[in-house]
C-alpha cells in the first residue's frame, strides 16, 4: 500500500560540537609573533588563530595548537577551549576525547559558555567521560542562561526527552524558544514540533506552520519536511499540493529519507506534480536505500506491477522484505503474498 506518512518523526533534532572561537581584528602577524614570543597570551592565543585559519600565514595546525597550548597554560579561557576542539577533531595532534574535556573542563569552569556547552556535549554522548546525562544538563545549563543559542535547545531537548532532568514540555518550549527566537534553525523546527503537537504549549497549526518556515527557509531540512506535511494536510495554511512538493523536494535533495519518500509518493499519485512512475522510482530508491521502511515497500510495489521499472518479482520480493525487517507491515504482508505465489 502506498501512502504519505501522515504523522511527523518523534525526534526532535540535537546538535554537536561548537567549533573553535574566533578573536576579532586579529592583528599583524609578525607583530602578533613577537608579542607571543615575550609571553603574552593574547597573542598566542591570535597567532594560535591565525595559524589554525591560514590568517597572515600558511594554514599549520600543529602550529596553532602549540600556540594555543602556550596561552592555555596561562590560564586563557579560549585558547583552552581551542586547544580542546583540537583534540576532539584532532587537528595538529591525535585525536583524543579525554584531553579535550580536560581542556574544555578548564575554560568551562572560567566560565566560557562555547567550553560549557561542548563540556555538556561530552557528557551527553560520553565522549571522553562516563556517559552522564545529569551533568550534561548542567554543563547545558550554565551555557543556556549565559545566551548560547545551542545549548538552549539542547537544554530544551533533555526537557523534551527527560535525560538527566524529570521530563517537562513546558521546560522544553522555554528553551526551544529562546534558542529560536535567536534565529537557530534546529529550534525553530522543535518549537514547532511542540505547536503541532500541543506539548508544553497549546496545540496550534499556524504556529507549527510559522516557526518550520523560519527554519525551512534557513535551509533545515527536517522543518522543509514538516512544511510539506502541513501543505498536504491543510494544517495551519491552505491545502496546496505543489507547495507540499516543493518544500519535499528541498529537503529530498539534501538526502532526508521522509522528504524523499513523500516525494516520491507525490509523482506516484500525481499530486502537485505531472503524475510520473519513473520520478516516483527514483525518490522511493534514495529512500530505500537509507532504510527508510515505507519507501522499500513501495519500491517492491513498483517491481511487482512494472511501474517505472520493469517487472521484477525476484527484486519486489528483496525490497519488501527489506521494509518487513524493518517493521512495515504492508511489506510484511506483500512479502508472503508473493511467497504463497499470489
């Protein structure tokens, strides 16, 4: 059976690390040289900068950290916090989680909210700590009531999921909200998640339709998905297929497995689009082949009945079991139909 998916994905999005901060009007190198090597930590901390970003010099990693090792043992708040995304990325030195809390540890406690956040991050995905989701809320927290749009939402998505802190909506939009009131595409589309779903705030489709097209039009894909969905229900907006098509197919193209399917859903029924078995095939393909359940059904549809493809009962039967081993139900049944020889 082929069919959109008519409810909106339960996770709501998460985001990783911060990458390094930057010093503003970063001066003259040779000038920042020479500073740097009477001691000041100012300049080694820039001249860090200006290595790592290719400012003034040739690009040298393993000269940027050594600079900003320098200034971090000095007690520089951000060039800890710079020497820690190093190691975490392991740039100009082998990787490695453990010395980047370290570091990250070092700045945080000065009181850096980018250090706190990637701190809390650490903690989240146990990344060169014991997994704890209580102090990945707290590290989460410091940073959040410090303004750091990042930490806000993912403040709100422990909230949302009850990680490390009682489960709590309406936490949750507190945060989502302020992280998107300052323009952060991944809280935006959560906070409208919450408005179509009626969590922690009153359930309301033009909010939900407000806050994905903030997101949407930033270029998040999940939230191009959601403002399909609204467009193809007739939720919040008025009903309208080829805007539902459109914002699919932005999100199509960046490779979400939903986005596509529905995509391909659309050119299979004719709806917003010229009816067209073969774009059909194609959208349903980029979906299967991410794994995505509802699209390897339909794909195996398309085999079975010589849509868009020739007939292919051998490659029907593959890509229904493939949707069957991943819990969909039609595939499951179309999966024996096909083994009964009916």
């Amino acid at each position: 059976m082929k069919q959109i998916t008519k409810w909106l994905a339960a996770a709501l999005i998460a985001l990783g690390l911060n990458q390094a901060v930057w010093a503003d009007g970063v001066p003259d190198f040779r000038e920042t040289l020479q500073a740097a090597e009477q001691g000041d930590a100012y300049a080694q901390y820039n001249l860090g900068i200006m290595y790592d970003n290719g400012r003034g010099v040739r690009q040298d990693y393993a000269q940027a950290v050594q600079w900003y090792r320098k200034a971090a043992e000095q007690g520089l708040a951000e060039a800890q916090y710079n020497l820690g995304v190093a190691y975490a990325q392991g740039l100009g030195v082998h990787q490695d989680d453990a010395q980047a809390v370290q570091w990250y540890r070092k700045a945080a406690e000065q009181g850096l909210a980018e250090a706190q956040y990637n701190l809390g991050v650490a903690y989240a995905q146990g990344l060169g700590v014991h997994q704890d989701d209580a102090q990945a809320v707290q590290w989460y927290r410091k940073a959040a009531e410090q303004g750091l749009a990042q930490a806000q939402s993912d403040l709100g998505l422990m909230y949302y999921k009850g990680e490390g802190v009682r489960q709590d909506n309406a936490q949750a939009v507190h945060w989502f909200r302020k992280a998107a009131e300052q323009g952060l595409a991944q809280a935006q589309s959560n906070l409208g998640v919450m408005y179509y779903k009626g969590r922690g705030v009153r359930q309301d489709d033009a909010q939900a339709v407000q806050w994905y097209r903030r997101a949407a039009e930033q270029g998040d894909a999940q939230a191009q998905s959601y403002l399909g969905d609204m467009y193809v229900q007739g939720r919040g907006v008025r009903q309208d297929d080829a805007q539902a098509v459109q914002w699919y197919r932005k999100a199509a193209e960046q490779g979400l497995a939903r986005a596509q399917f529905n995509l391909g859903v659309m050119y299979d029924n004719g709806r917003g689009v010229r009816q067209d078995d073969a774009q059909a095939v194609q959208w349903y393909r980029k979906a299967a082949e991410q794994g995505y359940a509802g699209a390897q059904n339909n794909l195996g549809v398309m085999y079975e009945q010589g849509q868009g493809v020739l007939q292919d009962l051998a490659l029907a039967q593959e890509w229904y079991g493939k949707a069957c081993d991943n819990g969909n139900q039609d595939g499951c049944d179309n999966d024996q139909r096909l083994k009964a020889g009916y």
